[in-house]
C-alpha cells in the first residue's frame, strides 16, 4: 500500500517568470494545470502581498456624498508595481517568494493529505534548501516534502539517464551534465546572466528601439511566430539573394508588403498587410498612411487626454476600413485563386504581429471611465480579427498567433484587452545577434570539459537537451545546435578516426595478442585513391613498428589509453534527444517544461510506485526529529 | 545523530561538526574548493581565477566562472597566488573564497524583510539608517553560523597563517576556525595516517611526509614543476614544432572549416572592438591546453627516462594521438606527446627558451621524494615508503603513477614501495578536501576547533600554538 495516492501529489515548479503547479497525477500526464506569473504585488501592509493588482477606484456618487469608503478592484491583467521574487533563478525576495508560493497553494485547494514536490532552480544553494524545507513543513503542514533539480527533472522527463541539460529560463541559463541520473555539481554552469529569453527580446529592442517599438512590443514579437532565429549560414531576407526570389514568387505578399518605407510608416497600413503566417493574407487598402505619427505610442496619446479626437479618427478609420475590406474581399477571392504557395516566414522581409497593449489597457483603466465607457474604447482601439466577438473562447487565432506565448495571454485577451497590429522588417531574426547562441555554446563546452570522467564526455555531447521557455522562440533550437558544432564539432574528417574507431578494415585485436592487426590495405606504396593519406599512414605506421617487435604490445596502452578516453577528444559528434512519444498531451504543446513532466514521473516514483524505499522525500516525521538539515539526506 | 534530545537545541558554543554544518575550505592556485563537512564531494568549486575591470570609477572585480569566460575588453584576469605557492593579494583572495562559499553554500543572507532593502523608505529616517547598518553587518559576515576548517600548503608561512584565521574570524565571523595541511589531509583521505604525499597541483609540486597525522615540517618539499609547468612546456611543443602550431582559443574562432591534418586553418575569426586582454587570452589558452593534456599528452611509463637508451625511438613508434586545435588545425602527435610531461621527471629532457629556463635538478619529482624521504628518520622510511598517496589534478596525466613507481623504485630498490592512487579522479583531484570533510565530521575533531572567544583571548597567534 503506498503511502500516498496519485491525486493527492502537489508539484510546484517555481521560475523567474512562470510558476507552475498542479495538484494530482492523472493516468497520463499532462502539462501543468495551474500557471500563474511569478509575481506578486505589495499590498497596503508592509511584508503582506497579494497575488493581483489592487486599484483604487473611486466612485462619483460616493464622492460627491463625501463618503470614506473606497472600492477596490482586483485587477488580474495589470503587472504595474509588480514584485518579481525569482529573478535570474534566485530568490531575491524571500517574503514575497513565501506569498507567491502561499498563493499557488491556496490557488490548488489541497485537501490535507499532500505531499508535495518542489523543482528546484539550480542555483539555489544548500541552505536555501533549508530555509524552503522549514517553510513547507511549518506553513503547510506537508505530511511529505521533496526537493528535485531540475535539470535532474529534465532528464527524467526524456527518460535518459546521461545527458546535458541547457535550461533557458527569462534571464539566465543553466548547463548541468548528467550522469547516470547523477548531476555533475562541480562544472556545472549556473545562473549563466545575459543568455535567456529577456535577452532575446532586449536584442530586439535594441534593433527595434529607433521604429518607436518598446519592451513590451519586443517581448510579444518575440513570442509571435514570425519571430524566428536563423542558424548561422542562413542569409537574412531582403539581402541580395533571398530579395530575388521574394517579390517574385508572391504576388500577393508584395502587393502587402512592399509598401514603400518601413517601420511606423509601414505599420499604419493596418489591416493590409498580412496578419502572419497562420492567417490568411488580405490585400486592402493603403489610404492610411498618414496615420503614422505615434501610431505605436497610442497609450501616451490616451495618457496625454487626447484620447477623445483619437478614439473618433480611430472609428472613422475602421468604418472605412470595414467598407474597404468589402470592396477588398472581392479582390482577395480573386488574388486568391492566382496567389502561388505562400512563402515561409524566413524568406520574407516583412510582417505584421498582433500586439496586445497592456499599457494602453493600464491608461485607460486609470483614468477612472465608467465601464460601459471603458469597454467601448476598447472596442475602438482592438485591431484584432474582427470575428472576435462572435467566437466565445476566441481559440483559434489566438493558438495560432501565440502560439510561442505562455499561453497566459489567451486568458488575458478575454478580459478585453486591446491588439494592435505592428509590423516589422528583418530586424525580427536579429534577437540573438548579441551572441547569445554562443556564450550559451560556451557554457556547454566548459560544462562538458569539466566533467572529470572524460569518458563520459563523448555520450554527454550526444545527448543534450534543450529546455526552458526561453528556447522557445522558433528556430532558437535548431540555431544552437549549429553554432555549437560549427565551433565545436571535431571534424571526423580529420585524424580523429583513428584513435576514435578501430579502422574497420582492421579486426579487433583479442586480448591474447594473437589476432595483431594486420593490415588489409594495398602494398606499401600505393595507398587507395579513396583512402585518406593519413588514414592509410597511421594504421601502416602503427603495423610496421608493431611487426619488427614481434609483439602486441605497443598497441595495447594505445588501446587502454582509448579506455581512459574513448575519444581522445570530444565531441566527434553533438546531438539532441529525442522528446519521448508517449506522453500526448505533452506532445502538443512541446517539451519546454520537460522538468515538470519529470518531477511528474519522479513525483509518481518516489510516492506512490516505490512506497518511499529510495527515501526520495522527507516525512513530517523525519523533519520533527532531524530538522531541515536533513532534506540533503532525501534529496533525489 | 546523537543528540540527546532531539526537542534541545543543542547549547550554544558546543561546536559539533554533525550538527552545525562546518565549512570545509580548500583553496588552490587553480580552483577553489568548498564544500559541507561530511559531503564526499566539495559543492562548490570555483576558479581562483578572476577578472578585474578597471572603470573611472575604480576598480571591478568579477568572479566565478560565468563572468571571466566572457570576452570583454580590459579584462584582466588575474590570480591572487604568489610565484612560492603562499596568497599574495589577501584581498581579493578573500573575496574569491568568499564568493565561492557563498555563491553555492551558503546563498546571500537574504535576512528579513525589514532588512533586504526592499522596503527601505517606509520607515521614519533614523530607523532605516540603523536598518542599514545592520544589513550591512549583516552582508559582511557570511559565516556567522559555520565553523570553517581551512587547508594551507606545508610551507605557509606563520604571518600568512595568521592572515587566514583573521580572515575567518573578523570578516567572516565564524564561530570556530581550524586550519591544517592540505598533505595531512590527502592521506586522511586515503585512510592513512602516516606516508609520503605526492601533491602535483597546478602552481605547485609538494611532497609531504606525514607520520601519525602529523606533518614532518622540514621533510616538506616543493617546487614549481606541475600543471602549469607541463602547459608551458607544451607551448614550447607547439612553438618549437615545424611549422610553428598555432594556439588559437576557441573566443577567437566564429566558424571553423574541416582541414586535412598539418594543412594551416581555415576558420572564420572574430573581430573584436576593444581586443581582450593577453591575460585573458592566455586564460583561454589554458583551456585548450587543458583539454591537450587530457586527450593527448602521454608520461613515458618507463622504465628509464623518455632519454635513456632508444626509449624515444620506441615512444615515436607508438600509436599517435590525434589532435584539433579550436580553429580546425589538427594534427596526430606521436613521440612530441611524450615531451611536455618529461621534465617532470628529468630536468635535462624539459624544453626551454628565454622565458622557460631550465628547471632545476632539484625540483624533479623523485628529487624531491629522495629529499622528503631524507629528512625522516630510517626506521620510519619503510613505513612512509609503503604509503606514497597521490594527489592532485596533474597526476591525471595519462601513466603518470606507471612512471613515478618505476622511478621511485628504482631510488628505493630495498624497499616494499606502494602508490596509493584513488582510482576516481574526484577523490584524486579534491583529495586534501575530502580529507578536511572527514576530519570536520569527526567527533573527536570538536576539541581542537579553536573557537572565537580564544581566539579573542589570544589573537591571531593562537593558530601557531594549536594547529600544528
């Protein structure tokens, strides 16, 4: 009988910008259910928090009849003020840390009887454990308590038990080699600054400062799907050889796209140009091009309080754009039936993303409108697909615009937030261009060359693993991995095959020494055309002096030296894992958060499956009578 | 856990090593080691290495390996050891060490809420000063609640001994100190008390004789030929090689090109705005140079040197190794991966030039072992002869135990000579740690922690008296 049942295990997986939890195993397992943004907002009381934005509203009856009494709303989209407590993979703030995690329990509504299964970053140091430890033990009353890693995490999720796990988190990234499930703690890259997904979107604003784009716009291009990077060799469009190709073969995306100048100017041309690559291309009107000015900046427009002549242009401009687009449809059918294959995002020069406008949001919330005033600005400023309205769960395109998102978003547009359509050059493919790719490539060479068992080396090139949301962004994989071998891959082209592989022409010699290799190439003289010269030169070389000496021996301690290293130098070749197959609903949504679907397996090893032999958890018991010292006993 | 009662905290000023986690330090030339007592592996393993920027607004120091790995102009990256294998800049060294305590141990004192700056400007003026204050006491003391035992090479002088408790009690506030060889401590770990140990670091050759758990002072013998020095004689492989083998670190390289052996590579290269440092480059030579000697560099296994009789002809026939170089350039190296180890061992077969005089006889290895063994007294060489540990992370070097018996063999040919070597290289590299860990969980080590009111007593000359 196991001392727990699947669907009382808690897991919380904490992250710099996303917690996630879940309460209960399911018979398959599935993404978490419970993601919540790793925030927290300080309330009123100092050291109190509260999980939302808290504004203040004021209401005029009230006021007039000069009443103290003050309402208060929650709001759940705002992130103003907002307390990060995680940031770079540490706790900087342990009290607000506490509410956050106080906050994600509540939020599950546990019965009594849970145990629970904390991830743990990385970096977080032994006493730290501690500290955690005494507080789920004394807060909770947890009758369980589990610290996983979550690299180790990862590497239980894809099933393997040697592997190098890169995690891309928001700001930093982690390198742990794993051996036989066992982390090297020594080299292992922590907290590596600079390399995650923030610096991702930094790299574009940086490129998209000058175009009037902000933080926030970066953030969600970089989370749009047209935001890609490419691997090293590939030329960016609009450079000489793709530009040939582009106009040409897409009629219909130059007719949108090729609207002279760029950026703001561009960007005006609402609606006309095509929404990406998941949605179908409209050609329409370009009339509005003299909107451009601050087109990008509408929420300082609303701040300044011109917001009443704007909201009036900016019906006008829907109404016309509503009749354009009937006179447009027709058009469309027709460009349709002669539009040949679209082109893929990375051959294009420009496209358009929806934005969601949180700052606008926040704007005209704090300009205390009446609701019915509020929600009918915001229907004026949302550029987003008009059949918006008519769809109740408004899924569809919304998967498919965000579908790099957190998913997040999805709820939050639902509130009625406002979309506005941006659109951007090549700039979108620059987001690592500051050399992410590379000190992350770095961080896996020093990780891997630390390992002190360098025959282990060769297996952990072959099996890396990439995780983490910030690798999410499309291409961002794929790219890694080449800059890791254009830098890094020794070339098996070169003298590497000699000592990596026993030449297959020559047989394996057994230990007796009496199968000495022989050599089955030509004569001396002539080495194979096909054969490489040094190929044929060392195994003759070895041969020769191996015969004069009538004995094996000399190509023994080569051999044993190849046991001390099978390689004498890694990586002859560098490879991910595959995700596993049989996890479906993991499937779906990819494998970014592969240490949750880990700590799901190891929850379900170490509390039920095993009955607490691998002593993979601390219990209440184990706690009263050694304290929180002791989780480094059960730690997995 | 033998607390009487678990419901007791256990009363203050009874330092068990058990209970409160002590902290083991371990600090060499080339990384620094940390870690829990009791562990069998230190946590946390720094590189003594740091870089330093130089601002208008004074120096930056950065540490661990994160920040000194990445290209930047004017980072200089420097170690705070001196030339003899003592701490020459305390300063920094205590930063170093206490970055790599409390970077993986211990974690920045968060303390609470009033105090981690976050809610500053909510007090009245005068409270958040004091708040202030104590925050600041409260950073400058990342060990209030460890006792910290710290290894020192045999040949520490008494001013520097002095240094580290100070150190340790007045910056870092522990509450008990004890500081002991790191040759003591490598046999400890081998399970031995008494023998020979053979500490070939990276700045630093040692050999130590030890008897029952006490270090021979004037047996102990040192000397400069180790890691660094194999890395520079294989510099002079490469620089003294035809043609001349360029060392290019992997920062420099954008792309490389796959390129038939010996044939000069084809790789992109970087361009930098300000070029990083020579310290810097070197640094990242290391690293190539590291990953040499690993995969390449071979000690002639003897017996007899690389020199006598046709043993070199015999190391050029064997099987080659084959090596790429970051930029693409590879090469097999065949009787030249026999060279850079060789001076180790025979002073006449190093390779020299104007920086790389000819080391001294004196200095080879089983010099310094027939020196040790001299200083002991002949009744008690047998006994040290027959537990010769070997430590240290350049004893790695493939065969290199092979050749050290055969030599010691051959200085003592009388006596039964037997190698400890810990067969897994964590326990080869982190030997003097591991040693510390177990002498700090110990029981009967509790008594010679010397605790913070003796050394407030005493001062700082309390260490001489108590750790022998």
């Amino acid at each position: 009988m196991p001392p727990f049942k699947d669907d009382q295990i808690i897991i919380i997986a904490p992250g710099s910008e996303t917690t996630l939890a879940q309460l209960g195993l399911p018979e398959s397992f599935t993404p978490a259910r419970l993601r919540v943004r790793s925030r927290m907002f300080a309330a009123e009381k100092e050291g109190e928090w509260e999980p939302y934005k808290i504004r203040r509203r004021q209401n005029k009856a009230e006021e007039a009849s000069g009443g103290d009494e003050r309402l208060y709303e929650e709001d759940r989209v705002s992130e103003e003020g907002a307390v990060w407590p995680i940031q770079e993979g540490r706790i900087v703030d342990w009290s607000c840390f506490f509410a956050l995690i106080t906050h994600v329990y509540n939020a599950l509504n546990p019965p009594f009887h849970t145990p629970i299964l904390l991830i743990a970053q990385p970096v977080w140091t032994p006493k730290e454990h501690e500290k955690l430890t005494q507080f789920f033990f004394e807060k909770f009353k947890t009758p369980a308590f589990g610290l996983l890693d979550a690299a180790l995490a990862t590497s239980w999720a894809y099933g393997v038990h040697t592997s190098t796990v890169v995690d891309v988190g928001k700001e930093k990234v982690d390198v742990t080699a794993i051996s036989e499930f066992i982390p090297h703690t020594q080299g292992r890259v922590m907290s590596l600054p600079g390399c995650g997904g923030e610096a991702l979107t930094q790299g574009l604003l940086a490129r998209l400062k000058s175009k009037g784009l902000n933080r926030e716009m970066c953030e969600q291009l970089k989370k749009s799907p047209i935001c890609e990077i490419l691997p090293p060799d590939v030329s960016l469009p609009g450079t000489k050889e793709a530009s040939e190709h582009a106009p040409i073969t897409n009629p219909a995306a130059a007719a949108s796209t090729g609207a002279p100048g760029s950026g703001p100017a561009a960007a005006s041309a609402i609606g006309t140009a095509p929404r990406g690559p998941g949605v179908d291309t409209e050609v329409g009107d370009d009339a509005n091009a003299e909107e451009a000015e601050g087109v990008l900046d509408v929420a300082s427009i609303v701040a300044g309080g011109k917001m009443n002549e704007y909201l009036a242009k900016k019906e006008k401009e829907k109404q016309e754009k509503a009749a354009a687009k009937k006179k447009g449809n027709a058009d469309a059918a027709a460009a349709n039936a002669a539009r040949p294959i679209r082109l893929p995002n990375s051959k294009r020069e420009k496209v358009t993303f929806l934005y969601v406008d949180h700052a606008l949001l926040d704007n005209l919330k704090n300009m205390n409108l009446g609701s019915e005033k509020l929600a009918e600005a915001q229907s004026t400023l949302d550029e987003g697909p008009q059949r918006k309205g008519e769809e109740g769960a408004d899924g569809e395109s919304h998967s498919a615009v965000e579908a790099n998102g957190t998913g997040e978003h999805g709820t939050a547009t639902r509130n009625g937030s406002i979309r506005r359509e941006i659109e951007v050059g090549t700039e979108r493919f620059m987001a690592a261009e500051d050399g992410v790719l590379e000190r992350i490539a770095d961080a896996v060479h020093r990780t891997i060359s630390s390992v002190d068992e360098v025959n282990k080396r060769s297996e952990l090139w072959d099996s890396l693993l990439v995780c983490g949301n910030g690798s999410k962004v499309r291409g961002f994989k794929e790219a890694l991995l080449a800059t890791i071998q254009t830098k890094y891959l020794i070339s098996p082209s070169s003298a590497t095959i000699f000592t990596s592989e026993i030449p297959s022409n020559i047989s394996t010699p057994a230990g007796t020494g009496t199968n000495t290799p022989q050599p089955q190439l030509g004569p001396h003289g002539g080495a194979p055309a096909h054969v490489n010269p040094l190929l044929y030169a060392a195994t003759t070389a070895q041969t020769q002096h191996l015969m004069p000496h009538g004995t094996p021996t000399p190509l023994m301690p080569g051999m044993s030296h190849n046991q001390h290293s099978s390689h004498g130098q890694t990586p002859t070749s560098i490879k991910y894992v595959k995700p596993p197959e049989y996890f479906p609903e993991w499937k779906e949504v990819g494998f970014d958060e592969s240490a949750f679907l880990g700590a799901q397996v190891a929850a379900k090893v170490i509390f039920v499956v095993d009955q607490g032999q691998s002593k993979g958890y601390m219990t209440r018991p184990d706690y009263n009578e050694q304290g929180p010292t002791a989780i480094h006993d059960y730690a997995l | 856990m033998n607390i009487p009662n678990p419901s007791t905290a256990p009363v203050p000023g009874e330092y068990a090593g058990d209970e409160v986690s002590a902290i083991v330090l371990d600090p060499g030339y080339w990384t620094t080691r940390a870690g829990f007592a009791g562990e069998d592996v230190p946590k946390s393993v720094c590189p003594s290495f740091y870089g330093q920027l130089d601002n208008d607004s004074g120096a930056q120091y950065l540490f661990g390996e994160n920040a000194i790995h990445t290209p930047t102009g004017n980072l200089e990256i420097k170690n705070p050891w001196g030339a003899d294998g003592i701490v020459e800049d305390w300063d920094t060294a205590t930063k170093i060490w206490e970055y790599a305590i409390t970077s993986r141990l211990t974690g920045a004192k968060a303390g609470d809420p009033a105090k981690n700056g976050l809610n500053d400007g909510t007090n009245a003026n005068g409270d958040s000063m004091d708040v202030d204050i104590d925050a600041l006491d409260n950073q400058e003391k990342p060990l209030e609640d460890s006792p910290l035992l710290v290894t020192e090479p045999g040949w520490n002088s008494a001013k520097a001994r002095e240094k580290y408790i100070e150190i340790a009690m007045e910056e870092w506030g522990a509450p008990a100190f004890y500081l002991q060889k790191t040759g003591v401590l490598a046999a400890f770990a081998s399970g031995k008390a008494s023998g020979i140990i053979i500490d070939v670091g990276a700045s630093h050759t040692s050999v130590t004789p030890v008897l029952d758990g006490m270090v021979l002072r004037k047996g102990v013998q040192k000397s400069p030929l180790a890691g660094n020095f194999v890395s520079n004689q294989t510099r002079l492989v490469f620089k003294q090689s035809q043609p001349e083998i360029p060392l290019t670190p992997h920062f420099m390289v954008k792309s490389k090109t796959p390129v038939d052996a010996g044939v000069p590579a084809q790789a992109m290269y970087k361009t930098f705005g300000v070029p990083p440092t020579d310290s810097f480059r070197r640094l990242e030579e290391e690293r190539v140079l590291t990953e040499f000697k690993e995969s390449v560099v071979e000690v002639w296994s003897g017996p007899g040197r690389l020199s006598n009789g046709n043993n070199e002809d015999i190391s050029k026939a064997m099987p080659g190794r084959p090596f790429e170089m970051p930029d693409g350039w590879n090469q097999v190296f065949q009787g030249e991966r026999f060279r850079p180890a060789e001076g180790l061992f025979d002073a006449n077969a190093a390779l020299q030039d104007a920086d790389n005089p000819r080391p001294k006889d004196e200095h080879t290895i089983p010099r310094l072992v027939q020196q040790a063994v001299q200083h002991v007294d002949t009744d008690q060489r047998p006994l040290l002869l027959s537990n010769i540990v070997i430590t240290g992370a350049s004893t790695l070097l493939y065969k290199f135990n092979d050749r050290l018996s055969h030599e010691i063999n051959q200085l003592y040919p009388s006596t039964k000579n037997r190698l400890v070597a810990p067969g897994t290289v964590v326990e080869r590299k982190y030997a003097a740690w591991i040693g510390g860990s177990i002498l700090a969980s110990l029981g009967s080590f509790h008594q010679l922690w010397i605790s913070r009111k003796e050394y407030e007593e005493h001062g700082p000359g309390i260490v001489e008296k108590r750790c022998r």
